[in-house]
C-alpha cells in the first residue's frame, strides 16, 4: 500500500466518522468512528516522517505502529496486529495482483483471528475480511481481470456487512446484547469496508499498490 492508497483510506475514513459512531452507539460504545478517525490521523502524521521511503511494506509499518499506539479499544489493537502481519509478509517490490491480495488479507486475517479469538460468523470485521481475502484465492481468479477481482472482492465485503444484521455478536461488548444485538450492522466490520472500498477505488485508477 503506497502513500496515496493510504491516504484514499485515511479521508474515506475522516468523512464516515458519524456515521460509524451512530452504528457504534446502537449496540456499542459509540465511539468507533472518533477511535477510526484517531486512528487515521495518527496514520497521516506516521506517512509524513517516512522521508520518502514509501514501499508497500514501509507504509503498513508505519500505519499499523501508528494505530496501536494511538487507537484504544480492542479496534486498535485487531487493525493494527492485522497491519504489521500484512507488511511482515511483503517485500520491497510487492505488485498488486490477486495472489499479493491473497497473501496480504490471508496474514492480516490469520492475525486478527489469532488475537482476537473470533471466526466467520461472529459480527466482527471479519465477516468482511474473509470474504474479501476468498474472493483472491487462485480457484476464484481463472479467466477473470483484476479489475473483476475487485468489483467481486468489494460486492463480498459489502454482502458480509449485511450478514452482519442477521448475526449475534460474539465478540465485544456487543456480546453482552445476545440475540438484541440482531438487526444491527458491526461498526467494525462497516469500517472495513469504508477501507477495502477506498482502496479499490484507488487500485482501479493507479493500478499501484
């Protein structure tokens, strides 16, 4: 993820900021799109000490750091573990293409459910982040364009947000709603996609990751 791709995400972020509160406020703290939005500034302000040395890998560093160290809550910690998970398997001359998305979600994916102890199906951002890493695997790519990957890729994230409604979260304090935390959207797994969206809007135009 370059610079720009970065920074696509850190404004989508900034502009959805209410909007994930509201969703927040409805079977959480509230506070998810002002933790997001910490998030995301201290990730602007991360970019800007790289001095040019602005690799994919460099740039997940930076931002996941930043995110950790600044973003309270258990947001902070599960973006940011799936962050430098992500960056550890890429070299400097990482592309974009479908096997490096894989490869990229596959390791934040890994993490993100090794910490947090949550699967497919719990109401967590996951149930955006594997369908989204599903939709790259080599079985799922034969005769199809980049271009198609994404548009698959950002329709699975969207439908996995709306599964979400029918799910009884089992993670988070959510969890303490039971069967009254159905009917709502995960904050979490909504802010994954305001991410995952902004990144294929930017892919499609640059074709740089």
């Amino acid at each position: 993820m370059t610079r720009d791709a970065a920074t696509a995400v850190i404004k989508a972020i900034l502009s959805e900021k209410d909007f994930l509160n509201d969703l927040d406020a409805k079977i959480g703290d509230g506070d998810h799109g002002l933790n997001m939005v910490r998030g995301a500034t201290a990730a602007s302000d991360a970019l800007n000490e790289l001095n040019g040395d602005e690799n994919a890998k460099n740039v997940l560093q930076a931002v996941g750091n930043a995110v950790i160290m600044n973003v309270g809550g258990s947001a902070g910690s599960l973006y940011g573990a799936g962050l430098l998970a992500a960056a550890e398997i890429l070299d400097e001359n990482a592309v974009l293409d479908a096997k490096t998305l894989e490869n990229v979600f596959s390791a934040a994916v890994n993490e993100i459910q090794r910490r947090g102890q949550a699967n497919l199906g719990d109401k967590t951002l996951l149930d955006v982040l594997i369908p989204i890493r599903d939709t790259f695997k080599a079985e799922n790519c034969v005769g199809k364009s980049f271009e198609t990957l994404l548009t698959e890729a950002r329709d699975a994230a969207r439908d996995g947000l709306e599964l979400t409604k029918s799910l009884i979260a089992k993670k988070g304090r959510a969890a303490a709603l039971g069967k009254a935390s159905i009917g709502f959207e995960d904050p979490g797994a909504a802010s994954a996609l305001i991410i995952f969206r902004a990144l294929c809007g930017f892919w499609k135009d640059s074709r740089r990751f």
